[in-house]
C-alpha cells in the first residue's frame, strides 16, 4: 500500500524536516496518519535511526511533534522520529467516538480480536510491523537502528512493543506509562472492549505481565514519573518497576516530585530521554 | 482589581512553575488571561527580570507556553515569562468572533477608538501598563527589568510596545512581525477596524512609522523572518528594518530560508531570542 502515501503538509524546523503524512493501511484496513521528523543529517547519511514516539490517550500525530521539543535533540543527535496517531479514526464503527478512553484517539496499541473493533483496530502490528516498512520505504531509515517511547497509554505501547520485539528496538523509554494495566480502570475498559472479558490474552498487551514472563534480558529502559500526576492508580509504574528489578533487567526509575502528567512534564524530560536512545541507537 | 486575580491552574515545568490567570481587567472592561512562567531562581532571587511574549492572530494565552519550547531557556536564564490572551473575549460586542483577523483573538495590541470596539479593546494599554502592575504585585517581578518579543500580531505588538516605551523595555525581538501595518491588508483592516477609516492615529500602531519618526536612539532589535512564510506580503518586515537601517538602529535582522510562519520556526529560534533578552536583562 505505499502507493497510497502523502505527504500532507511539511514544516522546515531546526535545520531537518518535519513532515505529516498519511497512507491507507493494510493491517487497519482504513487511512492511518503519523508525522516524521527527519534531521538536516540525512542529507549526509544515506541511513540514520529511528526513534518511535507512541502518544496517550485523545492525541493524534501532531500533540507530540508540537509541543514536546524534541527535534531540537533529534536535530542535534541525528535521530529520525516517528510519531503515529493513536487510532485508527472515521472507520464508521458505531460508537467510535463515544469515549475518550475507548475507540478513536484510543487505540491502546493492541491488535483487537473483539468485533467490531477487529476489523480495523489493528495498532500493535501497525506500529510494530507496517509502519517501519513504510518509514524504510519513504524515508532514509535504518531499521536496524530503532527504539520506542511513548507518553501515558503511549508509554504503556512503548513498553508493550518494546519488550515484546527485543530484536526490533535497542531501548524503550516511557513517561509515566500505563504499566499495568490488567490492574487498572483504563486498563480493563480497554482490554475487555478490544480482547474481551477473558483476561488470559490481557498478558501479551501488558508491560508487568509480559516482564514477569521475560526469559531473555530486556532492552536498557527508562521511565519518568511525576509525583503530582493526577492519574497514578491508572499507571502503577511502581508495580513493573518491582517486577524489572526482581527479574534484573537494566532499568532506571525516577521519581519527579510536583511533576504532574502533562506535556509541561515531557518537555522537561525529553532531552534525557533522546539521549538515553542515542546513545543504543548511535553507539 | 488586584483581588480579581485567580491561578486557573498550574504546572511544574523544568523545575519553576507555569501559571495560567485570569483578573478582572480595569482597562479591557473584562475578564482577561495570561500565562507566567516563573522559573527556580524565584526561590532564592527577590525580583527576576520579566520577558513579555504578545501572540499572533487566534492564539491565547497557551499557544505560546505549549508550544515555543522557551521555558527551557527561561529556567536556565532566570527570566520571568508572560504572555497575554491576544484580545478581550465574550464581551458582548456583536460580530466579535465572525473574522479570525479581527476581534476576539486579534487584539492587534492597540487601543481601540471605535465604537463599539472601544468599550473593551484596550490591548495596548493593557499590555504596557495594567499587565505589568499586576504582574509586579502577584509575581517575584522586578519591573525595572523588562523586555518584550512577539510573533506576527505579536511581532507587530512587541515592536509598537517596545519602541513606544523605550524606558520600560530593554530589548525587542519579533517572529515574522507584521512590521508595516498600514501597507498591508491585514492591517489596514484592524486599523480601519479599531482606530478608524482616517489614517492620522494609524502610525501610533505601525512600527515602521514608529520607527521612522524616532528622535533618540532605540533599544537592541532582534527579527528573524522565514523566507518560505505564506504571509511575507501581510508582514513587510524589509520595510521596518530598511527604516531602521537608515536611523541607524541597533537592529539584527535574520532570514531563513525554507522557514514558514509556524511554531514550529519559533521553536527553533527561540533560544536565541531569549538569549538575546537575557544579555540585555541581566546585563
């Protein structure tokens, strides 16, 4: 389906290129949108890495891109930054638009078996599989060189994709991610809606579950939490933390007192969280 | 109207804090926004320096704090930011949100004469006078350290506010100003708009004319101008630093190539921006 690809509006800005796009997809089956930002260095480098930022709950392609700052760092690293919308989005499933927290702007990363969201909520293989061919294909990709993070619902996607494609992303990062959420509201309402009320598949689309099941090292992970974010019991990173560290994988936790869960918080962070993945991506 | 001042809500940002308020305004009539960065340093220093941001056209007073990437910079200088809504809002004027360029969201930083604008659309006044008093009396602020920038209407603004009031602003900077309002059809409309068909009060608002009959000298002047701007006919920014040039001011004017009119060219001249203020500010 790259014939289907366009480019809809493109922005110049630290020196690279930042560029909204659409195609239709085959694993959604409808027109999925995400941005890319390409630094001045592919001008130079025939290939340059690829940094996946999954967003949260009612974001599109654009939430991270504007107000995040991160292509200051990726300008400055030579980094490529890939951010999808969160959904698929006008599918004409009934109700798709019902919840903030369910359906469009919510698609939780997770391949759907539950009708009807099967039929076009496909979001763990788009951005694991079809995405990155699509970014290979349209751009000066090294998909050798890719790791993930992602905000809230998006750093519970960064987490999922991440460990679950250990051959795919050298490092995962997330700020302040939905870490368990088999144990938490959202969470529930998510899994149920799109896998059903049986939680024996919730485990392969959450980050606590599949670290305790990990029988390989993971990926270097970093997650930030604010102190201040109003929605903690959705989140529990605590409760993976505990479960990355009895499994000793390699990951750093910090705590941000007063830091709420806002992109006020991300922009804050975003540096440590560029470099953390330039230096696996650019070692 | 002091005691109408409310913190609508707050975030913890690169360690200060980033305040959205409203109050009562005496000038505008109305209930008006703004937006405070306040960085870390307040915690020791009494007073900090105060950078004034004026928005373009449709924004509030989020756009800027969301989107510019300047409270990295402000953290690490030590500055103090404001930004103000661009206009009075759900005043009751009929007809004030039917155009995107004129009324509600486009202030234009003038003091309207017009009836029935002139009831509420003080925005000159208010920026220069009733923003900072207030400013002073519920912030660290130190008012005898002030500077002002601005994009597009901003620009315009920060450039009329700044050259008009040499005493109260140490340095001026604009994104894209609208530099020579009377020349182009943006501004002709507010102008006519807000002050009147009879051009004679006009130059009052035009940062060229301003310039033009400058009798001392001006404060330092930063402009940077992106060359693949849509708006560069509405801007003229070649006409204000042409006069400038010619007065001898202390201007620096950058294009760039490739850069359009968005934040996304903000962002990434805003470090120098800020940079520039803050030699001026903390000399």
């Amino acid at each position: 389906m790259t014939d289907s690809f366009k480019i809809l509006k493109q922005h110049v800005t630290f020196e690279g290129t930042l560029y909204f796009c659409s195609h239709f997809s085959a694993c959604c089956r409808c027109p999925m949108n995400f941005s890319v930002y390409v630094p001045q260095q592919a001008s130079i480098a025939k290939h340059l890495p690829v940094l996946y930022f999954l967003s949260g709950l009612t974001c599109t392609e654009e939430n991270f891109m504007a107000k995040a700052g991160a292509q200051h760092y990726a300008a400055e690293l030579g980094l490529i930054l890939v951010a999808p919308d969160t959904s698929p989005r006008n599918t004409g499933i009934s109700g798709e638009d019902a919840a903030w927290d369910f359906g469009a702007g919510a698609g939780f990363y997770i391949d759907a078996t539950q009708d009807p969201w099967n039929q076009h909520f496909q979001m763990y293989s788009y951005v694991v599989e079809e995405l990155p061919t699509l970014i290979a294909a349209q751009f000066p990709a090294d998909t050798t060189r890719q790791s993930i993070f992602g905000h809230s619902m998006g750093g519970h996607g960064a987490l999922v994709c991440g460990l679950r494609n250990g051959d795919r992303y050298r490092s995962i990062s997330a700020f302040a991610p939905i870490a368990a959420p088999s144990q938490s509201e959202w969470g529930q309402k998510a899994l149920t809606g799109y896998l059903g009320s049986d939680p024996a598949p919730w485990s392969l689309y959450d980050a606590t579950a599949i670290a305790s099941s990990l029988v390989t090292a993971a990926q270097p992970i970093l997650i930030d939490q604010g102190l201040c974010d109003p929605y903690l019991a959705q989140l529990l990173p605590e409760r993976f933390v505990k479960v990355c560290q009895a499994k000793h994988l390699q990951i750093t936790y910090r705590e941000h007192p007063h830091y709420d869960h806002s992109y006020y918080f991300i922009a804050t962070f975003i540096e440590d969280h560029i470099r953390f993945h330039a230096r696996h991506l650019n070692p």
